[in-house]
C-alpha cells in the first residue's frame, strides 16, 4: 500500500499545502499541482462542473 505523505506531514506536526479542484477538468491538473509542490488536492462534485467521469480522470 503507498504511504500517505500528507498524512505523514501532519503527523509529524508539519504544515500541509493543497487546493481546490472546481472548473478544471483536465487530467493533467493532478500532475502539475504535484510538480508545483501541492501536498493534496480535492475536487468539488457538489455544485462544480465535475461528474464522476471527471473524478475518475482527475484521480487517475
């Protein structure tokens, strides 16, 4: 099983960075906010533009 480094951080009493994920839809998002150095990420489902087709894409 990965370990969960962002969970490691916090742990470990560490500050943690993400974002938000509403209007992208484009997979690649995941690997540029991991390239800029962002620990997590979520996206909004509820009232944004993703489905779960596009949950699946951005997780992939």
């Amino acid at each position: 099983m990965r370990s969960n480094g962002a969970k490691r951080t916090l742990l470990a009493g560490d500050v943690v960075f993400g974002t938000m994920i509403d209007e992208v839809r484009t997979p690649a998002i995941s690997q540029i906010l991991a390239a800029a150095g962002l620990d997590f990420m979520f996206g909004a489902m509820e009232h944004g533009a993703h489905d779960l087709a596009a949950a699946a894409d951005l997780i992939r």
